[in-house]
C-alpha cells in the first residue's frame, strides 16, 4: 500500500512537472513574441568553423569561405537552425570577402525576420572582433558591443565604412537619399554621383529571377557597400546578391548580338566574358541614357585615372585592372559568390566631413 503511494505521488510530481514546463515555455513564447526576438527551444542547433582566410581573390581561399557561407544560408533559411559561429581560427581578413559575409547576414535576417538566429562566439583575434563591430556584425546578430571607442581600433580598421538600401528607382541621383549605415567623407561629398550610378546599374537586372532554383526570395533590390578613406585614397565596394552579369545578360540582349559579342572573347572562361561583353555593350537595354552606363563609365574613367584601379567580380568571373601595373587581369574560379562585386580604388583630397548616418 505504501508503494502504490509513492508511485502516485511521483506520477503526480512528474504530471505537475510537465504542466509548468508547458507554463513556462509558453510565458517564455509570449515574451519572444511581445520582444520580437526569435523563439529558440525546439529548433536544432548547429555550430559552424569561420576560415582562417575571409578571402575570395584566390580560388582554394574562396571554395573554403563560399562552402562557410553556404553552411551558414542553409542552416539559417532551410532548416530555421540557432547557428552558431565559431570564429577561433580567423586571422585574415580581406575587404570584399568580409562584405560578402555581412551582406549573406543580412540577406538570411531579412528574409527569415524573426528566425534570424546567428550568434559568434570563440572571437580569438582582437582586430577581428573589431573588425566584426566595425562593420556590423555584431549589430546583425544581435552580439557583443566591445564598449571602447572607434578611435582606440587598430587603424586597419577604424576608417571603413558599412551602408546599404535599396535601389530608389530609374534615377540614378536617389541611389543615397535613404540608406542604413555611413559613408567616407570624400564618397558622401563627391564621389557619390559615380558611385550611384554603379549601384543602380549594379541592381537594375540583378533581381529579375531567383538568386537560386529553391528557397525564398528577398523581394526587393538591394545593395551593400564599405568604404575606406585613408592617407588620400579612397577605396570602394558595392556588392549586390542577384543572379550575376552571366544570367542577366541574356535577358536584357538579343542572342544574335549578345552570341556574336562573347565570340570575340575565346581567352576567358565564361563568366569573365560575359563580364567583357557588359562593358563593351554599354547602354542599356531599356534605351534609356541614364541606365546601363555606371559599370562601363567607372571601368573607363578609372582605366584612365593615374594609379587608381578598378576589378568587377561576377559569379564566377573577375576583371580587374591595375593603375599601379598598368595591366588588366581576368581569373575563372571554380566556385560562384552568385551575385556581383564592383571595387575600385582612387587617390583623393582629404578635407571632406563625414555625414551623420540617415
């Protein structure tokens, strides 16, 4: 009898158990929802190894961090995983790669909204956890604020500059009438009217198809930026996560004229000419003068331009020429960044303010 009594108190207990757990995980739900923060209990957890190398200039760099990247957009908008980012073997960290990463961060969050769950941990590296504040990281996935000023960065760091927004529409001068984030003084005062017109140009076909065959989509034309101004030069990085020049341009151009253009092209692999065949076509499609000219005007300009240098990298294809060389450089690599990168670089005056954020 005593047994059958201990036996029907701990049924009881576990009973009474089970109910507050429920009771607490749905006040804990109700506060998610009240916070619009994401609801992290039942949803698998996956950690995932950053590169030594955030870099896509070089082919065995790129395939490593492309596969991290990839990683990380499946784990995030496939299987609406608590992801988190280990980042104890990271040490070198090249511009355009790290704005890849950024802008594939933000991409998943705007898309998934409140699932959005990245979290960095193991930050071994102090300039690159600066870097990771600097650029917006942290801010994206809701970590850490290192709590010193800007100022006190390694000076690698400190002067880039993190913006993005959307495309504003056909006119090319509404490219930064709205955008997150900041701008280096000297693009924000003079250089922006160039600059605009390569993001709008950038964009204009970037979003016409789906970036891939399955997953949503982000449903509006977006563009991601850094800028660095230091010691009278002034480096720039638009990057757009479209279907790439080889994809659009097949649907802005007729095939006879677009087949008989990247027939004179034999020496490249087939991303680099159809980067070829933007820049020799020139004008849009639309007709209209405003559009289609950014990519071609800029490469020129700065073709020209004492010491400055120029790369678009599309897909799988990089062009880029070298004011310093005075050569021009076309690399294949195996694996796609599926979208477009614009960089370039120009020496400038140094007087220019730099504007509050929007």
């Amino acid at each position: 009898m005593k047994l059958s009594l201990q036996k029907r108190d701990r049924a009881i207990a576990h009973v009474m158990h089970l109910r507050g757990r429920r009771k607490n995980i749905s006040k804990r739900k109700r506060q998610c929802k009240h916070k619009k923060t994401a609801w992290l209990g039942k949803r698998p957890t996956e950690r995932i190894s950053a590169p030594f190398a955030f870099n896509i200039h070089g082919d065995q760099n790129r395939a490593t961090f492309i596969k991290f990247v990839t990683k990380i957009r499946d784990a995030v908008i496939f299987r609406r995983a608590l992801v988190y980012l280990d980042f104890s073997k990271p040490e070198v960290l090249r511009p355009a790669a790290v704005l890849l990463f950024v802008a594939e961060l933000d991409r998943m969050k705007r898309i998934v909204g409140n699932d959005f769950a990245v979290r960095i941990e193991n930050v071994r590296v102090p300039r690159v956890s600066q870097v990771l504040q600097q650029v917006g990281v942290y801010d994206i996935c809701g970590g850490k604020n290192l709590r010193i000023s800007e100022e006190a960065f390694d000076d690698s760091v400190k002067h880039w500059r993190y913006a993005t927004g959307v495309r504003a529409g056909d006119e090319t001068n509404e490219a930064f009438e709205n955008f997150e984030g900041r701008l280096s003084p000297e693009l924000a005062k003079g250089m922006w009217k160039g600059v605009s017109e390569a993001v709008v140009n950038s964009v204009q076909h970037a979003y016409v198809e789906p970036r891939f065959k399955s997953g949503p989509r982000l449903g509006h034309s977006r563009w991601w930026m850094f800028s660095h101004e230091k010691e009278g030069e002034l480096q720039v990085i638009v990057c757009d996560l479209g279907i790439g020049i080889p994809r659009s341009l097949p649907l802005n151009w007729e095939p006879g004229l677009l087949d008989r253009l990247l027939s004179t092209f034999t020496k490249d692999g087939n991303d680099v000419r159809s980067i070829r065949a933007a820049l020799a076509v020139g004008a849009s499609s639309t007709g209209a003068p405003h559009r289609g000219k950014g990519l071609q005007q800029i490469w020129n300009t700065l073709r020209n331009a004492k010491g400055a240098s120029v790369a678009i990298l599309s897909n799988h294809g990089q062009l880029s020429w070298s004011g310093v060389d005075q050569k021009e450089f076309a690399l294949e690599f195996g694996t796609s960044i599926n979208g477009t990168m614009i960089i370039w670089t120009v020496e400038i005056e140094t007087d220019a303010k730099e504007p509050r954020p929007n």
